[in-house]
C-alpha cells in the first residue's frame, strides 16, 4: 500500500468529489477529507487488499459523511442545491438570458426531487448519471454488492419520478423536458 502523504497526492480530489457527490458543502467537504486522511492514518493496517485504495478510501469517506449527517440530523442541511447546481450548470459562455433562467429552474427541480431521496440513492444517481459510471463501477466504487447498486438505483428512480411527476405542472419545465 502507498505511504499517506502518497495516498493523499494522489486521492484527495477524488475523496474531495465524492462527498460533494454525496450532497456535503465544499465547506465541510474540505474539513472531512482532512478527517478521511486522519481516519486512515489510524487504520492503515486495516486495509487487506481487497479492493482498491480508492475504493477504500470513499468507503471511509461515505461513513465519515453518514456520521456528519446523522449529526446535523436536527439542523437544516441543505447544501445540496449548491452541488448539483455544480454538476449541472450550463457550460455554454454564449447561452441566452432564457436559456440560463431555464437551465436554473431544471437545476432547482433537479435539488427537489433528489431531496426526497435517501442519501444512499442521491449517491447511487449522483455517480450513476453526473459521473457517468457503469453498475460495476458504481458497485466497485461504494464497496457495494452489484444487486446492491441496481436496486438502491431502482427505489431512487422510482423516487424520482413519483416526485417529478407531482411536480410536471410547471408549464416551463414540461417544455425543457420536452425537448
């Protein structure tokens, strides 16, 4: 296995990105990779082999963002529309006034829908469809069984489409979608 200081240089970006792939704030995003690092300092001998560095290291960052939640569980903790707004921006420089209006109201609708999601499936449909990794991928990179993955993308789906559907009465969004 790589020394820390190799690890980090290495991984941190990507540890970086997949807690802002989980919905943490760049904020606390910066804070956590730190505790990630610190983490596998501590247990570094755990580590078999078994799966690759960075799986290892974005299963430890997933359970550092789980007890981070289950902590602000009595606070509001939206920072979520702010990353997917990230993932979803528009990157035409030249875009239309209307086109950049529409953009944000798909963006907003996006963050709503995702938010009646649970975290395991905003992770499982941020890395499936913004990251654009295979179920096998996905499985590899959450440490997760393939079904796991499937069926967890699944309940989201199903999430999503019964949420969007509640929502499809704005006329502007039916027309995005449209096309």
């Amino acid at each position: 296995m790589s020394s820390i200081e190799e690890l980090y240089v290495k991984y941190n970006h990507d540890v970086f990105h997949f807690l802002i792939y989980m919905g943490v704030s760049q904020e606390q995003a910066e804070d956590l990779v730190q505790e990630v690092f610190m983490r596998v300092l501590k247990t570094k001998s755990s580590f078999k082999g078994q799966s690759s560095e960075k799986t290892w290291l974005c299963t430890i960052a997933k359970n550092i963002a789980l007890d981070y939640f289950r902590k602000q569980k009595g606070t509001q903790v939206n920072n979520f529309y702010t990353n997917i707004s990230f993932f979803t921006e528009m990157k035409d420089n030249s875009a239309l006034p209307e086109e950049i209006t529409m953009q944000k109201e798909v963006s907003d609708w996006i963050n709503d829908s995702l938010q009646n999601c649970t975290v395991d499936q905003r992770m499982v449909i941020l890395i499936r469809y913004i990251h654009e990794m295979s179920i096998v991928e996905t499985a590899s990179y959450l440490g997760w069984t393939e079904s796991k993955v499937k069926i967890t993308q699944h309940r989201a789906l199903k999430a999503l489409r019964k949420t969007m559907q509640m929502g499809v009465n704005n006329n502007r969004l039916q027309q995005v979608l449209s096309t």
